[in-house]
C-alpha cells in the first residue's frame, strides 16, 4: 500500500521572532506517523499574506496529500490563514451561519464571566465563521473553527496555534471523511529504548546489522542522554526489522531497557508500584527536576511521597541531617554528601526508596578537582544502596537534564534488581 504524504506550515510572525516556541509541528509529525502517513516537509512563515500564500503554493507543488496548517484562525488582522486558504484554493469566502451562532455563545459567556460586553467582539466573530465555500468546518475548540479544504486530489487541513486546541481538533480531523481514507495506521514497528550507550555506537551496530538493507525504515534518535531506535516495518518487511532489533538486544544487553511504549518515569513509577514501595528525592543541582518528572505521570502519588530542594549547606544540614563534620571534610558535591543526602531524605519522608542528586551545573563553581558537570548521585533503599558518578558536558541545562535522567536510571536499577 502506498503511503500518504504530508506537509506542515506553521504561521506566525511570533515564531519568528522566538517569543513563542513551536511545539505544534512535532506534535503533527507524532501523530502522522502514527497514523502512517509520511511527512516531507515542515515549513515555517510568518503572517503575511504573500508569505503564507506562497508557502500554500509551494506544499502543494511537491504532490503532498495532506497540507496542515497550524495558526492564523482569530479575529485579528494578522490571522490570515483562512483566507489565504481560500485564495489558493480558489474558493470565496462566505460567512457560516451556523458556526457564527456558535462562536457567539461561546464568546457571550467568555465576556459575561470576565465582566465584558459581547458586543464588543461582534467583528472578530464574524471573521471566525467566514470561511472558503466548499470547505468542511471542524467546530471550535476554542473560539475559531478549523476548515478542511478540498484541492483537487490533496487536502488543506487548517488547524488552530494553541497547542491544546490543535491536538483536540487533529482528533477531529483524523475522523473526517475527507481525511479518513488517507490514514493508513501506523506501520509495524520496533521501538528499542537504550541508555549508556552513544548515538554514534548504536550508528556502527545498526551498519553492522545491514541498516535499513531489507527494506526496514529506522530512526536512531538521542533524547534526555537516551537513545530511541525505531524499525518500521512496510509491509513484507516485518522480518527484516525482527533481525534488525535482535541484533540490537543482542549487541546492547541490559542497556535496551525498554521496548514498550512506556517512559523511563513510567516505569520507575510502575516498577515501584508493583512492589509496594515509595520513592522519595533529595535535590541540589536539580532543583526539583527528578521530582517534577515523575510528578508529570498521572496516578504518580501512590508511590512519590515528596522531594526535598536543599541547594544550601544549611539546608542539606537542617532538612536532610547531614552532618556539619561531613560537608566541610568532603563537601556539598561529594559521593558521601549523596549518601547522606538519600538515607537523609529516607528518614524525613518515611519513603522505601529514595534518590539524591547533587553537583556542580555550571558554567561556573568549577575547581580543579571537582569540574563542572560533576555529579553525584545515590540510591538508598532496603537492603539496597547504589552510587554513582558522572561528569556531563555542555551548558547547564544539559547538566541538570542529564543528571535527572541518571538519577531515574539509578531508580530504576535499584528497582528492577529488588
């Protein structure tokens, strides 16, 4: 079966700019994967009408079966998608009735709970329910609609900037039967998820195994000092991806620690739960970072007790006991502040399992002895403890990223060792 292709354009002179960060683009990408279809290009403009029509032009030059559009759909000048849409389309614009009706409810009790008139929003209304003859509407998520305009054989999905509001209207337009027939289901696939390992080694294993030779579609991607490998499998090719991933299990062991959708927070979560136990972190040079991963899995309360910050001596001293004596023989970034910093976090949180992290971030704070990137990490649990010890390069964000990532893995292992 041929697979569909797609196009992304992403409107918005803020983009531009950088005052707003587009997250709207790999969310489609995700989900047209998903969904089978192959995307081959993502281009981003600003609001103006020649930019967007020109773009318009340009995706649909290359035969692409789908063109999404994220942004452009309010009731300001800027928004200019729609009727960009419609000129390339050919179509007029014509106002909806129906949608106009439903745009004003929307927006009568939007002003009424803030204390505003509704009349003073009658214009932008009115713009949001115009739209190009011909077109299917998707209704909206918040106050503008979306619109799926037919081109000949290809289709215009013209979908709103929020994120939140995209990702509920793509719902929509997946189930639409101008789209529909377009989704041929993801293809089958392998995904291997591997730590401690580099890119560049998984790179010379997957060209040592034959690469992509029996006609798989692999994507070796690093993510939070994790690589992702994923083998689709077109049809007939199923095979060819099994070798492919055994070869990997074969070659990498223990380091694929999952091949299942799950993240790395799920399965410490998961893994944790299935035992009975809770999970307590200690942070320094985090600052909460472990915790807040862990907190952002929905049902993550029954095995997170809390997570103490002591990013001061004082506090590292008054909140987690560790002794005066041990800070100024060692000091903060040290393995036996870690270690006391985990059974520290035990004791105060009454948790079965706790982690500690602490380092030096950068860019400065460095010594000699103890560089930047230098961080220690310590599992402390039941007839369990684990240390660990990483020097991480780059900026601060990857040192604190990084370390969280580490400190997880370190559950992780302690966990699944139990």
């Amino acid at each position: 079966m041929t697979r569909a292709r797609a196009a992304v354009l992403v409107t918005g002179s803020e983009i531009l700019l950088g005052r707003t960060v587009d997250t709207n683009s790999s969310f489609l990408a995700r989900q047209l994967d998903l969904h089978g279809v192959r995307l081959i290009r993502v281009l981003a403009v600003d609001d103006a009408e020649a930019s967007i029509v020109g773009a318009l032009e340009e995706l649909l030059a290359t035969g692409a079966d789908l063109v999404l559009t994220s942004g452009g759909l309010g009731p300001t000048h800027d928004d200019r998608t729609i009727a960009c849409v419609a000129k390339v389309a050919g179509a007029e614009l014509v106002l909806d009735e129906p949608t106009l009706a439903t745009i004003d409810g929307i927006v009568a009790e939007f002003a009424r709970a803030r204390g505003m008139d509704p009349a003073g929003y009658v214009r932008g209304n009115r713009k949001q329910a115009t739209v190009p003859a011909g077109a299917e509407i998707l209704p909206p998520v918040g106050t503008a609609p979306g619109v799926i305009m037919p081109v000949g054989d290809q289709r215009i999905v013209v979908l709103p900037g929020p994120p939140v509001e995209l990702a509920r209207m793509w719902e929509m337009a997946v189930s639409s039967p101008l789209v529909a027939p377009l989704l041929a289901g993801a293809l089958p696939r392998r995904v291997l998820r591997v730590y401690g390992v580099p890119e560049s080694t998984i790179a010379d294993a997957f060209e040592d195994l034959g690469g992509d030779g029996g006609g798989t579609e692999t994507t070796i991607c690093a993510s939070r000092s994790e690589i992702e490998v994923v083998i689709r499998a077109p049809d007939g090719t199923e095979a060819a991806a099994e070798r492919l991933a055994a070869g990997m299990r074969e070659r990498f062991g223990r380091a694929v620690f999952s091949e299942g959708p799950a993240t790395l927070e799920e399965l410490v979560l998961d893994t944790l739960r299935g035992q009975g136990r809770t999970l307590a972190t200690a942070e320094s040079c985090t600052a909460g970072l472990v915790a807040s991963r862990l907190a952002g899995v929905a049902g993550a309360s029954d095995v997170l007790v809390g997570g103490l910050v002591t990013y001061s001596n004082e506090l590292k001293h008054a909140l987690l006991g560790v002794p005066d004596e041990l800070l100024a023989e060692f000091g903060a970034v040290s393995a036996e502040c870690a270690k006391a910093m985990a059974e520290g976090a035990r004791r105060a949180t009454g948790a079965d399992v706790a982690v500690s992290v602490t380092g030096i971030a950068g860019p400065g704070g460095g010594t000699p002895t103890k560089p930047v990137g230098l961080v220690f990490f310590h599992v402390a649990a039941d007839g369990a403890e684990r240390a660990l010890e990483r020097r991480f390069p780059g900026p601060r964000a990857n040192v604190r990223e990084w370390s969280a990532t580490a400190a997880l893995h370190l559950v992780r292992l302690v966990a699944q060792r139990a």
